[in-house]
C-alpha cells in the first residue's frame, strides 16, 4: 500500500508568545493594588503567595516585584523577606511636601483643561460612589473611589509625564492611608472630611479657579497627613485608642 504526504509550502504561523505582556499586567496589578490601598505598610509578601492570587507563575511576579523594589514601594527586608515599605515618620512628611507640590500644580493645570463639564460630571461621580461606600462602611472601594477622583483630576494636567511622578509617589503613600482602616472612626473621619473637601475641589474646577483648585488639593493631602501622622504616634506610645 502507498501512502503518500501532501508537501508542505510553509512553515505554520505561530504568533509568538509575547512573556512582557504577562509581566506588565502583573505589574500594574500590583502596583494598582499599592495605589489604592490593598496593602499595609510593614506588610510582608510573599512571591509564590502573589502568583497563586494572580493566576500566574512566580516569573513575571518576581519581575514585578523588583520593579516596585525599584520604586521603593516594596523592600528586601531579609534574605527571603519582602515587605510593603513601612510607615517613617521624616521620610512620609518629605513625600507629602512633594505631593503637595506637585499635585497642586496638576490640580491648577486640571482647573483650566478644555473638557471643564465632562471632568467636573466624573469628579462628581468618584466623589458620590466614595461617600456611598463610606455609608456602607466599604472602605475598600472608598480608598479605590479616593484614588480614582485624585487621578480623574491629575490626568486633566495633560502631563503624563507629571502623572508618573505623582502615581510613584502614590506608591509609597496609599498603604500608609489605607492603615487607617485598623482604627474605624479614624478612616471614617479622614475620608468624611475628603468627601467635604472633593467637593470644594469640583467647585474650584467648576468655575475654573486655579488658586482655588490647587489650595484644596493640598488641603486634602495635608490634612489627611496629619491625621495619620498623630494616628502611627498614638501606636507607638501605647495608647488603646489613637482615633482619641
């Protein structure tokens, strides 16, 4: 019996498996995670534990990781021991002195952006959903609602390359903020006053008052420092209730 094999014309077109797209998603996963919160400063982490949450190997995790050791956000307390970047006192105020800068600037950039009415309209709905969530008591989605009203704003600047340097800042910052969620009536008093104060924020905007945009924005930021500040200061005297 003959048997007989067509001949081939080509090779098959595969398309490559592209690995960097892996890492990059896990990367802003992760980095999306600092940004709002998800993680407390201190908090250990571990490589495989992360790939196990993400669905993926601990390649592009690791990849992640280093990056974000890169940006400071995540340290090499140990040998085999990663953490989330702790709270230090002189060095959160430097980064709030920076923020305040900048994001006050990219807050007045954001008061005179062409697309005023379509800002102010999203500005009005982070803001909603975060004083909901905090109703609900879901502090969750207020801190994401919080980073989603300062970046709906900063991106209005037209600078991406300024909302890169602000975002890396975030970095080292929102699991500080998101700490207040050990002390119920203190996370709810700091975001409370935000809420008050988005909507100054949203006004200044609204009548496109950069001034007026700008001190908010740094009103917000400090106050909000401030709170946290005296709240790490209470734990490291001792005391039963820091929200006191």
């Amino acid at each position: 019996m003959n048997t007989f094999e067509l001949p081939k014309t080509s090779k098959p077109v595969l398309a490559p498996v592209d690995v960097t797209t892996v890492q990059e998603r896990v990367y802003q996963s992760l980095r999306l995670g600092l940004l709002r919160g998800e993680f407390l400063p201190g908090e250990q982490v571990s490589i495989r534990a992360l790939a196990n949450m993400l669905g993926t190997s601990a390649m592009p995790v690791r990849e992640a990781i280093a990056r974000l050791i890169a940006e400071r956000a995540i340290e090499q307390a140990g040998p085999r021991t990663l953490r989330v970047a702790p709270y230090l006192f002189s060095e959160h105020e430097a980064y709030i002195r920076i923020r305040m800068q900048l994001e006050g600037y990219a807050a007045e950039r954001a008061a005179g952006a062409a697309n005023n009415a379509q800002l102010v309209a999203a500005l009005n709905d982070h803001n909603s959903r975060m004083e909901d969530a905090l109703a609900a008591r879901d502090f969750d989605t207020a801190l994401s609602g919080n980073q989603a009203f300062h970046f709906e704003l900063y991106r209005a600047s037209g600078y991406p390359q300024l909302m890169d340097l602000i975002s890396t800042l975030w970095l080292r910052t929102g699991p500080i903020v998101a700490s207040a969620r050990k002390d119920v009536s203190l996370f709810e008093r700091i975001f409370t006053s935000g809420v008050r104060i988005h909507a100054d924020i949203i006004d200044a905007v609204k009548q496109r008052d950069r001034a007026a945009a700008r001190w908010a924005v740094n009103l917000d930021i400090r106050a909000s420092h401030l709170s946290i500040r005296r709240f790490y200061k209470s734990l490291e005297k001792g005391v039963n209730n820091p929200a006191e």
